[in-house]
C-alpha cells in the first residue's frame, strides 16, 4: 500500500484523471501547509471537498439561471421592502416569499400592480433565488402562449416535450398576465392546460398582471367560464398587490 509521498503524488494524478483538477490543487496547498499532520481525517476530506462542491454547485446554478431566461439579471429579493416609492401587500408579504415554502407546498402566487410598479422585479427575485435550489422557466405570456399555438400546428410531438417541460418544472413565472386581449382561442386553452396540470401535480405558477382578475374576462373573449378558471388556480393561494408613489429606475415593468 502506498504511503507518504508517492500516496500524494498517485492522489493528485487520479484527481487530475478523474476531471477534478480543483480537488488536485486543494490537496495539493493543503499537503504542503505545515499544519496538515495537524488536522483529523474528517475535517481533511471536508477541506479537500469542500471547494469543488461549491464549483459544482454554482456552475448547476447557473445553469439553471440560463434555463430559466434569468442569467445575468440583477434583481435581489432583499430590495422588496416596503419604501417611499412603494408598498408591498399584504404587510411581510416579501419575506413570507423569500423563504421559498410556497415552490416546495406547490402554491400559486398572484402578483397585481399597475405599470412601472415592480411587479416583474420581484417575480425575477423570486426566481433567481429559487434557481438556488429549484428548476425555474421565466416567460413574457403573449409570446410564450403564440409560440406553443404555432408549435402544436408545426411540430406536435416537440409541442409535446414544450409543455411537459413547463408543466414539470418547479416554479413557473408568466410574466405580463393577459396585458393584451387574446383573440385566439387555442392560446387560451393552452394557457389553460398549463396552469391546469401544474395546479394536480401541485406545482408553483407566479403571474404578474396589471389587471385586477374580475376584469380578467374581457381578455379573453369575454368567456367567464375561461375566466373564472384562470382566476381560481391564479389567485388560489397568495395574491400580491404593489402599491407605489413614483417609479424606480431597477423595474422594468
């Protein structure tokens, strides 16, 4: 059995082999340090491992940002506090959220304000601090649901893979709730299908709408029972409402 410092030496080049070249070099200051003889087995491992799992994690991290179309965005749920431009209700609202226990009961979240007023600001707070642990997709609404009507007609079975993987994934944002009137029938059902299966399952949905939901029915062909629906799985669980003076240069909607 190798000891010493051909142990060493057949340690570092087995990391190196196995794609790990950070636990390498970790191993390798860590040898050289005079306290190593110091340390007991344990606490070595947990400094040899450390390191490269905080790099697998953040890659994962990141690449559940890219998935989810938030890479790169600066919005932090630590600046969802109620201030001069603008109040968050019910009161503590915010850190309820931030707590994420909503994603893992599969709770719905309502968010309402008008323009301007910080409503997609928080939903891509959520989302970046929910890609810490979860699989998150962020989407604008319109755009979204035109692309998944045209997709069914084009191409169904990727149609398919679409929707399974936004009916799958831990917490969904649908971002600009019915901002325009949809005139399509078939968008209306798909929008449907979607909070519909993710509602059985349970998993979270986050909606962010400028509409108050009992005007919900004039967009979408004045059809109440679509509507009522919408409203029901939407609204079920947490409604937000954003209340502001003046708008903030960091919200885009």
């Amino acid at each position: 059995m190798l000891t010493g410092k051909k142990l060493f030496n057949t340690l570092l080049t087995e990391l190196n082999e196995m794609g790990l070249p950070g636990m390498s070099a970790t191993l390798d200051e860590m040898y050289r340090s005079p306290k190593f003889q110091e340390l007991d087995p344990l606490t070595a491992i947990a400094q040899l491992v450390e390191p490269e799992y905080q790099k697998k994690m953040n890659k994962r991290i990141q690449s559940r940002l890219r998935i989810a179309h938030l890479k790169g965005c600066p919005q932090e749920l630590t600046n969802c506090f109620d201030s001069a431009e603008r109040i968050y209700l019910p009161a503590g609202i915010t850190e309820t959220l931030a707590a994420l226990d909503f994603v893992d009961a599969g709770l719905n979240i309502c968010i309402l304000g008008p323009s301007d007023s910080g409503k997609s600001y928080l939903a891509k707070a959520i989302g970046i601090a929910a890609c810490n642990s979860y699989r998150v997709q962020y989407h604008h609404c319109e755009p979204l649901l035109e692309e998944l009507v045209a997709l069914k007609v084009t191409d169904y079975t990727k149609y398919q893979k679409r929707m399974k993987k936004l009916c799958s994934t831990a917490l969904l944002i649908l971002d600009d709730f019915l901002l325009h009137t949809i005139t399509d029938e078939r968008e209306v059902k798909v929008l449907f299908e979607i909070l519909e299966k993710r509602a059985e399952i349970p998993l979270s949905t986050v909606v962010c709408s400028q509409r108050e939901p009992n005007s919900w029915k004039a967009m979408i062909l004045n059809d109440e029972v679509s509507a009522n629906s919408l409203m029901k799985r939407a609204t079920k669980h947490y409604t937000v409402c954003l209340l502001y003076t003046s708008p903030s240069p960091r919200d885009t909607r």
